[in-house]
C-alpha cells in the first residue's frame, strides 16, 4: 500500500540520494574506478533510480514553472538503469555525478524554495 506523499518530501529524496552517491563516489578518480567497486556502483544506480523516480512524482505539479529543466532526460535515465541496466556507461554516468547533480540540487533546491 503507497502512502500519500508531499512534493517536498520527493525533493527530499531526491537531496538525499545526491547526497549519498557524492559519499559513495567521494574520493574516486572516475567511472572505471566506480563501476571497479561493485558495491559503490550499485548503490550508485540505485540512487539515480530514486532521483528519476522522485522526479517522476513531482513533474507535473513543477513542469509548468520549470519548463527549462531537462525533466524528461532524467527520468529517461531512471528508466535506462532500470530496464536497460546492461548497456550503462560508467563515463556517462561519471559525467552526471559530476555535472548534472550539482545543477540537479540547484535546481530542486529553487523548487523546495518555492513550496515553502
């Protein structure tokens, strides 16, 4: 049974899960060495999973006011990992830890901001 949720709990989640994959990935040089470490690379993927997924459950209460974020290319990723786990690669990946996730958490935190 699912519970109700807020959309600022979603966004909680999805600072929680940023949070956690930079403390899997901190003191890593880059993706080979990440998917090297089975255990970081799956709790990796995992978190990227609960960021779509997140995402996915507040985008049509944000889209309207946020209509130049990329919405669609980070669910797509979640569905990616999810259904097409075989063909990840581990620099693409490396390049979302590194680039998207600091503008992603710009982001969510503007949004949080207009909730409150």
């Amino acid at each position: 049974m699912s519970e109700e949720r807020s959309v600022n709990l979603f966004i909680q989640d999805v600072f929680d899960a940023i949070d956690k994959i930079n403390g899997y990935v901190s003191g890593m040089a880059n993706g080979k060495e990440l998917k090297g470490d089975a255990k970081s690379y799956d709790a990796v993927m995992m978190n990227f999973i609960i960021i779509g997924e997140a995402i996915k459950n507040i985008y049509e209460e944000v889209r309207k006011n946020h209509p130049n974020v990329e919405w669609r290319q980070i669910m797509d990723m979640r569905n990616l990992l999810a259904h097409e786990y075989w063909g990840v690669d581990e620099k693409v990946v490396w390049s979302a830890i590194g680039k998207d996730l600091p503008r992603l958490k710009e982001i969510m935190t503007k949004i949080k901001n207009s909730f409150d």
